[in-house]
C-alpha cells in the first residue's frame, strides 16, 4: 500500500460515532497516510459515542458541530483553520439520520416534519457545509470534497424509506455545488455509494441483516466492507484522483451491475 499520499493536506471529517462508522475508518487510513485533520459530530453524538478515542489514537482536535446549524459550521470551519495550521484540502460528509427510519414510519405515511429533517440532516448539510466554505473561502485550491451515498437514490428499496430522497438530493447537489465549486477553484467533489455496511446507521434500518445478505450474494466481489470504502475515499482525497468530480461512484462489489448473480437464481430453482 502506498504510503504518505495525503502527507501535508489538512481535513475535516464529520461523523464519527464508533470503531464501526465509515467515517472511523476513513479516519485512522488518512491518519496512516499522513494527513491532519480535524474531527466533527453533532454535540448529542458526542456524548454517546466514542469519538475522543479516535482523537487520541489520530492526533486531532474534536470540534462539535451540528452540520444543520450555520453558526456551527462557520465555527467548524474557522477553529479547523486554526488549529491545523491553514486551508482546508479534504472534507468527508458521512451523516445520515431519518427521524421516520428511527420511529419505523412506513413510507406512506411518512411524518413530514421528519421528512424536512431527514433532508435537511443528510443532504441539505452537505450543500450547507460546501456554501459555508464557499463563502468563507475556506478550502485549498483542488481540494476534494466526499460524500456517502446509497443506491437507494436512483432505484426503489423499500425498506430505505424517506433517505432515499436525502441520497438523490445530496448525489445532485454534488453534481451541482460541483460545477460551481470546480469553476471557482478547481474543488472536486464527489459522491461514493457503499454497500450496506454494518454500522449505527446501516443497522438501523428494518431488515438490514436480511438485505445485507441479499447483496452478498449479487455481489461478484462480495460487499464493500467500511475498510475499502475507507482506502477509496482517501485516494479521492489525494492527488492521484484530481480530474474526477461531479461523479457518484458505486464502491459496491459490482452489485449496481448485476442483473442476478448465480447464488441467488439457485434460491428459485423451481
Ligand atoms: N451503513 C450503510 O449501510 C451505508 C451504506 C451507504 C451509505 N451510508 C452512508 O454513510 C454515511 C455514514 O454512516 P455510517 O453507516 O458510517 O453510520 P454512523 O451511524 O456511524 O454515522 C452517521 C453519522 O451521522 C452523524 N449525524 C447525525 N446527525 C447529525 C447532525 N445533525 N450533524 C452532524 N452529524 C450528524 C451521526 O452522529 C453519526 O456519526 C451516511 O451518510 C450513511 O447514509 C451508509
């Protein structure tokens, strides 16, 4: 593995609640390849999660920040300047929360206020944090910006419920913020689609064994694991990555390719 390809670039990487969160991951592999950064998470998740580990095992100050709240964003923004010493060169966006997935609301009768909440958590934040730094001049010339998504977002899953929405939005202000970002100041910023990942979030969703086990088995290469996704994104922080932006990536094991896989076509031997 290559080592050091983030030597020198400063970051900033929301949503770390325990050792299972993708953005855990991707945190301990940007530390092994060199970069600083700071970490981030709404100040309730704080308290429930394991974050001052991560901080200890990576070197990096904790800023709260509710990635919904401007006033935290711009502070985010300012104290993560501060204390790494400059700009801004990578940002990680991996944040989802549905108040109607929490309270097992079917999709046709979602709770609409919830349903602003959910967009406004998931996918709104994102345009928040990028319009933030945007203004504030934040990040570096090139820097790369990378969101988590779901392949929700293009086709019907059932049991995703309203993030479905949240993920279509935040893969098209990715494309959107994207070209004005890119224009402004050559910022890539992408979008990655992971598998089903067994993590706070993921398992929060009803049926979430059962679907992990279906996509297993559509996968040639098997489920991404938080791991792989991890590597992924860091190499879309490095510079090996800095003509691809706009882009929604599948990191999914070839699932968004398949049509039926032979493992599951034996489970309908008639
Ligand atoms: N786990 C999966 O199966 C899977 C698959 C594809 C994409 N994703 C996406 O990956 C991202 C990370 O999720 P994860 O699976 O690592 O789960 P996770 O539960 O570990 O992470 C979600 C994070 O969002 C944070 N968050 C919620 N509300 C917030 C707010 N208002 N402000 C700031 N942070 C807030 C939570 O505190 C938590 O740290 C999410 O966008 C999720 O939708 C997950």
């Amino acid at each position: 593995m290559a080592q050091d390809i983030l030597k020198g670039k400063r970051g900033i990487i929301t949503g770390a609640l325990d050792e299972n969160s993708i953005a855990w991951k991707v945190a301990e592999k940007a530390h092994q390849q060199g970069a600083m950064f700071t970490l981030t998470n709404a100040p309730i998740a704080m308290r429930m999660g394991q974050i001052n580990k991560l901080a200890e095992l990576t070197g990096s100050q904790i800023i709260p920040a509710d990635a919904t709240n401007m006033d935290d964003i711009k502070n985010l923004y300012e104290k993560s300047i501060d204390v790494l010493g400059g700009k801004i060169d990578f940002v990680l966006h991996s944040i989802g929360m549905s108040p109607n997935v929490r309270k097992n609301i079917p999709y046709t009768e979602l709770n609409y206020d919830f349903y602003n909440k959910s967009l406004d958590v998931s996918a709104i934040s994102l345009h928040k944090m990028l319009s933030s730094a945007y203004k504030m001049d934040a990040l570096n010339e090139e820097a790369s910006v990378v969101a988590l998504s779901y392949i929700a977002a293009q086709r019907a899953y059932p049991f995703y419920n309203d993030m479905a929405e949240a993920k279509a939005m935040l893969e098209s202000i990715v494309r959107s913020f994207g070209y004005h970002y890119g224009k402004a100041k050559k910022v890539r910023i992408n979008s990655v689609s992971q598998s089903p990942t067994k993590t706070t979030a993921g398992t929060g969703i009803k049926g979430f064994d059962d679907f992990f086990n279906f996509a297993e088995s559509l996968s040639p290469l098997g489920n991404a694991s938080a791991e792989s996704c991890a590597d992924f994104c860091v190499a879309l922080f490095s510079d090996m990555c800095k003509m691809i932006t706009m882009q929604n990536i599948f990191h999914d094991g070839g699932y968004s390719n398949t049509g039926v896989s032979m493992e599951a076509m034996e489970k309908f031997k008639s």
